[in-house]
C-alpha cells in the first residue's frame, strides 16, 4: 500500500472536461509526472494553431507536456518508461494501445460522463438529455481492451433537471467527475476496493452513446413534442438542433434552435406548420402540440430572441418546417 500523493501518475487528456480534473488533482497536492494530450493543430478561419484545454492548463501549472502524434511510437513509450508511473489516469482522450493503459504499476483508469454500462461511446451526455433520462452521472473504470467496459471502480449520479441542457449538464458533470477521480486515486492507492464486472452484459439491453453528426440534430416534426424539446436541449448550446425551412413548397433556408418550450393540444393542423402572432411568438406543429421557438439563428444570422427575429422576418408567417 502507497500513499495516494506519492504516486507517480501520468495524466492524459483533451478538452475543458479533463483539464479541470488535472487542476483539482494538482490543487490537493497529487503528483502529477507529465501530462499526455494532443498534438496542436491549425484550426479556425485563420487556421492558428490550437492547444488543447489540457495543454493549456499543463502549462499554466509548470507540468510536463508529451504530445504524441502516434500512441505507440518508440519515443513516445520509452519516454513514457523513464516516467516509471504508476498510475494512470485518462479523462476524454483517444483510445489506448495496451503498451500503454498496462504500463503503470496499478494500471490505468478512465473518467466516463455516464453511469456505465449505459451510455457507452462517444458523446454520453447529450445522448442521455436526447432519450429524456432523469439522472446521469461519472463512472470511473480500469481501461482494458474494449472501450468502456472495463471493471467499474466507482459512480456518482446526478438528477437531469427540466432546465438542464448539454451546456449545464457538462458543467455539473466535469465538477462532480473531478472530485471522483480524487476518490478513485485514493481508493487505488490503499488497494481496498472491489470493482463491479461489466463485460457479460446484455449489449441489446443497453442504451448506446454514439458521436453526434450533423444529420443526428435535424428535427423531426412529425414527433413528439416533449422529443423535438429533449433533442434540442441535448445539443444546446452546441452543436444545436436545427431545421431546414420551407416556403412555398421550397427549401429558403435553415435555422439552429436553442431553446423551445411545448404547448400541447389536440387541435388538427398540419405537421411543420408554424403557429405565429408574428410579433412575440413564434411556434411549429409536431405530433401532439406546438413546440415554441425562444432562442434561435437564422443562417448566416446572428442568435437572437424570437422576439427580435420577429422583428426583421416579414414573411415568417408564410414559411414551414419540414
């Protein structure tokens, strides 16, 4: 048995989720050898040169950076030898080849932004807002050789709030994520732990967290509306919902949706169809109501209120969704 802040642990990570555990970590004193994240790359309009969340937060603290362009380069792994870690921690990375996860004395584990095994794949906490789940929460988990179903090591949920969308449900998730992953060393370090198996389960049971494309934030209008709603909450801010519009039978156009509220009613209408004062409210149709429109860009457009959308968009009454 080792004592927790003694141990050599090599940090890998990428965006704003990690790099507040690697604050955390370096706050209460853990001794943190070399931080490992991705290499910079040109990005943007101006294509400038882009530094991780992570790298910037290793760098602000005076820690060691590697920035591997392959994970089982001889360079990368021999430098990864000399650091003689042992542990390893892995909070939004790439995959890792097993020369690596296996490396550090007490092996290596992964921060997941669900209560696994649900919610496995890339893109958990919109997925999770999406399907209408009422909790979520952090796993950690030892890594081995499939993604994310290595041995549990321990969770936290936290309840999906009406008001919740991907924007504050990220931030509620990365700090409670944070303080497990300072449990999670402790518990490695005194060796009393038991982990929960998750490689015999029923894959057809569980609900899948894939990567979120473009076509996944197209609504669907002939849903429901608590859906059309759940959906765009679990992409605002970012990457959004969005819909094309249609006026007279032909595309003019698209717009990202940020925030909604659903009216529901039985009056007949068609799908798609816009319900609007044309002043302050602006709505569509779906299946069992109208979803209202409150935060929203045209393309091209700046975001905007509906009301001050309403202001410059004359023929909005003509227009409907598909």
């Amino acid at each position: 048995m080792s004592s927790a802040k003694d141990l050599r642990i090599v940090f890998m990570g990428t965006p704003e989720f990690a790099s507040t555990s690697l604050k955390c970590l370096v706050e209460e004193g853990y001794n943190i050898v070399a931080v490992v994240t991705t290499p910079d790359k040109p990005a943007g309009r101006g294509q400038k040169i882009h530094e991780s969340d992570v790298k910037l937060t290793a760098k602000e603290l005076g820690l060691p950076i590697l920035q591997p362009e392959k994970l089982r380069d001889e360079s990368f792994l021999e430098a990864m030898r000399e650091l003689k870690p042992d542990l390893g921690i892995v909070i939004a990375f790439r995959m890792l080849p097993e020369v690596v996860w296996a490396m550090p004395r007490l092996g290596t584990f992964n921060l997941h932004a669900s209560l696994l095994p649900e919610y496995r794949g890339a893109a958990p906490i919109n997925w999770a807002i999406i399907n209408g789940e009422k909790r979520t929460g952090v796993t950690t988990f030892l890594l081995n050789h499939e993604i994310d179903k290595g041995a549990i090591i321990e969770q936290e949920s936290v309840d999906i709030l009406p008001e919740d969308n991907i924007g504050t449900l990220y931030d509620k998730l990365m700090h409670i994520g944070s303080k497990l992953v300072l449990r999670t060393v402790d518990k490695l370090a005194e060796g009393n732990y038991t982990t929960i198996e998750q490689m015999h389960i029923d894959e057809s049971t569980l609900k899948p967290a894939p990567k979120i494309f473009k076509e996944d934030g197209r609504i669907d209008w002939t849903k429901r509306g608590e859906d059309i709603v759940n959906l765009v909450r679990g992409l605002s801010p970012y990457p959004a919902a969005w819909s094309p519009i249609f006026k007279e039978g032909a595309e003019c156009g698209s717009m990202k949706i940020f925030t909604t509220r659903f009216v529901a009613d039985s009056k007949t209408g068609t799908i798609g169809e816009v319900v609007t004062d044309a002043k302050s409210t602006f709505g569509v149709r779906c299946a069992d109501g109208v979803v209202y429109l409150d935060d929203v860009q045209l393309a091209g457009k700046k975001r905007m209120t509906i009301k001050e959308l309403l202001l410059g968009w004359r023929d909005a009454t003509q227009c409907s969704f598909m």
